[in-house]
C-alpha cells in the first residue's frame, strides 16, 4: 500500500515521481509542503528561503493573506462560468488593469503562453485588418535568446535547441534578430511586419538588460514603420524591477502588453493581453476564447493583485531592496561571482565556471537552505518575492558567498 503523501519522506515522493510523471523538468530535490511569505518548508520541515518565487509568480510571497482572502471568499460564491455567460467580478478587473497598465482593453486567458500566442493572433488580425498586409503574409520580429514560452508556435521562433529540437514542422512568419541590436531590428522590418515581439528583460537568458534606449527606441521604430510594439512582461512586470512594468524604466507604452505569472497571485493561473483599443477592437465574437479565461476566482484574485500594485509599495519595495541586492552582488565580484545582471529585485549571477555549473551551486545553495534556479551554463538567477526582507537578502548572499568560498 502506498503511505499517505504526509508520512513519507523526500526522497520516498522524489522516487514515486519517476515512473509516472513526464520528465520536462529537472527540479531540485526538495518536496516543498508548506510555505508562507518568503519562506517554504520541506516534507521533512526544513526551511528554506525561497529566491525564485516562481518565476516571479510569487511576486506577493506565498500565500498573501489578501490574495488568500480574497481566493476563499470568491470560493464561496462562484468559481466558473465561461465566457458563455457574463460574471460579477471580470468588468473590474478589466477596468483596473487596463488603468494600471496605462492602456484600454484586456485579453483574459490563463497562462503566460496563451497571452503570447493570443497577442500573435491579435497582431496578425490587425495587420490584415488594418495595416493592409495580404491575407497570409504578416510577419512577426523577434529577438534571438527570447523566452516566450514552449508552444508548438512559440518555440518556431526560439533559439533554444533544447526547447526546439524534435518539435518540428514550425510555424513560419517569424523572422529573428539579435536582441539590443535596433540596426538589425529596422533591417528586418518591412510592408509585412506586423509586430515587434520582445522581452524588455530577457529573464530566461540571464537576465539580459538592453543597453539605455534601447525599449525607446524600439517604440520610436515601431511607430515610424507602422506595427505594433508588443512587450512580453510575464517575467518582467507587476513590480518585480521596481517600476509596475520594466517598459516605464525607459517611459515606454507598448501597443500590446503581454501579463501572466504574479497576476494570479500564486494562488490561480491568471494572464492577459491588454492593449490600446484600436489593436484589440479587431477580434470578434467566436475569433479567439478560452474556457477559464476571465473566470470568476481568476478576476477576483487578479484584481486583488492589481489593488496591491495601485498602492505602489511592492514597486517601491523592489527599487529600494534591489539596491541592497546589486550592492550585495558587487562585493563578490572577483569573489566567485564574474558578472551580474540586476533590476529591481531581479538578478543574473554569472559564476566562476570554476566552481561548478548552474546546476552545481544551486543544489549547495539548497543544503543550505536557499533555493534558486540556474538559466545556461555557470548562471543563477535571483528573484526573491517583493516581500523579502533587507536582513533576509543579506543572509542569502553570505550563503552564496559562503557556498562560492567552500567551491574555490
């Protein structure tokens, strides 16, 4: 028989993922069972500070009492009704969405990947319909090292191998440009362009910052060539560099906005497009939909985590902090540590090839009670939840620095 979930250990549940879940990731052994703010602990009770959040879908710490609030309080009201019907809470999530992002309509759907190919799909609607492109010939630019997600469409205009290879036939309609290169991006658009598709962070890289003027200049391109400019700010947005999107570093509005992760509170899969009215106007009833899209919990959860945002203190939090952390960071420079990449609470750590892989260092980190993911070869990326605290930030880069010394 089987032991209930909360008698066996570690590694009994780490050995009865093998034969029955499909092996797409690679998880650090730790069971996570508990968590709170910034903390998670493991089946063993071991605690462990948590300096991934998810992706940044912990953008509020686990389990924020005000996103647990209102999640138990929709749940005894209404989950689900699809979009045949209309519910109660989607009009103001809508509204206050569209006003924090500065921008007029929202696209509700679930996951990151959907907000992407549902904005590919609204991009292409409104070249046709707009912009005038013949009937199957709109082209999308993108940039090289992008991390949209892993669809059959999105990773035709990946250059990630792992994610790529043996997918095939890809979707054509994408052509790929070096990121922070705004001479190869005007190269590549032309008549049939109907969007500029781009990180303004490349998360998944590294954590990639382009070079000051970079995202403006992408939107002063844009605008001349006549397409849209669509920022992907999964990753990115709703605070995690210290402004409510990474565009207002550089005082940018996209035409399209690309949301998700931190939007359901960690709590519910919540993403959407939201764009200006003229870009999103074109889709019609039947075009494009999504069973949960919009549900009742998604938009009652969404729009607790938007009323956290309008107050400012999460984006003001990961400004103030992430000096801390970038501060923390250039101390170990020369120590273990070659390079970094930092926003907000937001960081690529690229570490002494000669202490160990990505991978290697995380698992050290981890046994000492630490958790964060590598991205490609000797990187490690760092963002805590906005919730963390100065002292916490502290103790984890004297772990990486105790675990970078133990290394050398």
């Amino acid at each position: 028989m089987t032991a209930p979930a909360h008698a066996r250990t570690s590694a009994d549940l780490i050995r009865a993922e093998e034969p029955v879940l499909a092996h797409n990731y690679h998880p650090l052994p730790v069971v996570v069972a508990r968590a709170e703010g910034a903390w998670v602990e493991d089946v063993e009770g071991r605690r462990y500070l948590d300096m991934l959040a998810g992706y940044s879908a912990l953008n509020f710490g686990h389990r924020h009492p005000a996103l647990i609030q209102a999640a138990h309080d929709q749940l005894d009201r209404l989950t689900l009704t699809s979009r045949a019907f209309h519910n109660d809470r989607l009009a103001e999530f809508a509204e206050r969405l569209a006003a924090l992002t500065g921008l007029d309509m929202v696209l509700p759907m679930n996951t990151g990947a959907e907000a992407v190919e549902s904005g590919i799909k609204v991009a292409r609607k409104w070249a046709y319909d707009v912009k005038g492109v013949p009937d199957g010939q709109a082209t999308i630019v993108v940039a090289a090292d992008n991390f949209h997600g892993r669809t059959t469409t999105i990773v035709s205009f990946s250059t990630d191998e792992t994610a790529r290879a043996g997918f095939g036939p890809f979707t054509p309609g994408f052509r790929i440009v070096p990121y922070n290169d705004l001479a190869a991006l005007e190269e590549a658009v032309d008549e049939t362009t109907a969007a500029v598709l781009i990180e303004p962070i490349q998360g998944e890289a590294g954590v990639i910052i382009p070079d000051e003027g970079y995202l403006a200049g992408v939107r002063e391109l844009t605008r001349r060539k006549g397409c849209l400019f669509i920022a992907d700010e999964i990753q990115s947005g709703l605070g995690r560099t210290g402004r409510t999107l990474a565009v207002e570093h550089e005082s940018v509005v996209p035409d399209v906005l690309l949301l998700g992760k931190a939007l359901g509170g960690g709590i519910v899969p919540v993403s959407a497009v939201v764009a200006r009215r003229e870009v999103m106007g074109v889709l019609g009833p039947g075009e494009h939909g999504s069973t949960f899209g919009g549900n009742p919990l998604a938009a009652a959860v969404g729009t607790a985590v938007v009323g956290l945002l309008e107050t400012g203190e999460f984006q003001r939090r990961a400004d103030e902090l992430g000096l801390v952390l970038s501060e923390g960071l250039e101390a170990l420079r020369g120590h273990g540590v070659s390079g970094f990449r930092a926003r907000g609470l937001w960081a690529g750590v690229d570490v002494d090839p000669a202490l160990g892989t990505g991978r290697e260092i995380s698992e050290r980190l981890m046994r000492e009670g630490i958790l964060v993911k590598d991205t490609h070869g000797s990187t490690i990326r760092l963002a805590p939840p906005l919730t963390v605290t100065a002292d916490e930030l502290r103790s984890a880069l004297g772990t990486l620095e105790k675990v970078l010394g133990q290394a050398g």
